[in-house]
C-alpha cells in the first residue's frame, strides 16, 4: 500500500505541471477566439 501511496506521490507534480499547461492553452484559446470575434464583426 505505501509504493501505491508513493507513486501517487510522484505523479501529482505531472498532474499539476499538466493542469497548468491546460489552463495557458484554455487562455490562449480564448484570446484567439476573441480576437476572431474581432475580425467577423469589423
């Protein structure tokens, strides 16, 4: 029980490094489509 422990362990910094790289991509996206919101309506 405690690798199984250890192992959880070890991969929550991957998990949070990959929440973090889903949240610049989520942000990015929005800024792209806001800016293609920009460019229909002009």
């Amino acid at each position: 029980m405690s690798r199984l422990r250890a192992a959880r362990g070890a991969a929550q910094p991957a998990n949070e490094k990959r929440g973090e790289k889903v949240a610049v991509f989520d942000e990015g996206l929005a800024r792209v489509s806001r800016r293609l919101e920009e460019v229909d309506t002009a």
